[in-house]
C-alpha cells in the first residue's frame, strides 16, 4: 500500500472501510508526518494524544457498522474555532484568546438568511 501520508482521502477512506488500515494507524502516520516537518511551524497546537483517542474512537464505531464519511479520517483545524478542550490562538502571540460565543447562527446550506 501506499504510504498512510500520501493516500488521497477516497483511498483513505477506502483503505479504513476495507480495513486495510486502522484510523490508529492513519493518525500515527500523520503525526509522524507532523513530528518530521515541525521546522514548518504549520501547527501551532498539537494534540497527538487527543487525535490518537479519538481515532480509537473512530475505529470502534466502524468495526460496529456506525461510521459516518469521513469517520477515521485525521483532521487540522484551523486555530481560530473553538473546539473541546483546546482554546484557539488565533496565531496571536498572547495566549489570552478566548471563546466566545458568535454574535449570530451560521447560515444554513440552503442559503436562507439568519432571522
């Protein structure tokens, strides 16, 4: 098989669904892969312990046959969202970034405008 790293995420997917590979094993690759390029700075917050729990996660729903799309599949985020247990930076120097709540709902896919 190709490298975890290298795979596009229909071979990804394919190669979870197909248990060619674990979503364990597809996040150790690519926190290795992040480890290598650290010098990058791309990534201001890692969480490899949090991506490797949830990939635990993930690879227990789709042995049960509850895997959603993209289930598996490792994920950056970008650091302005606020998300579980890690508070964004906003790449701001200050670590004084907080969450606070949107000043309006997002609009839905369809279009329609927020009331």
């Amino acid at each position: 098989m190709t490298g975890l790293t290298e795979l596009t995420l229909a071979e990804a997917c394919s190669a979870l669904r197909q248990k060619k590979c674990s979503a364990v094993e597809l996040a150790q690759a690519h926190i290795r892969a992040i480890e290598k390029a650290r010098a990058l700075n791309a990534f201001i917050i890692e969480t490899p312990e949090k991506a490797l729990a949830m990939a635990r996660q993930s690879d227990a729903r789709i042995a049960r046959g509850e895997a959603g799309p993209l289930e598996g599949i490792p994920l950056g985020i970008k650091d302005l969202y606020c998300t579980r247990a890690c508070r964004p930076r906003r790449a701001a120097i200050s670590s004084k970034a907080s969450c606070r709540p949107m000043s309006r709902p997002s609009l839905p896919i369809s279009g329609a405008t927020a009331r």
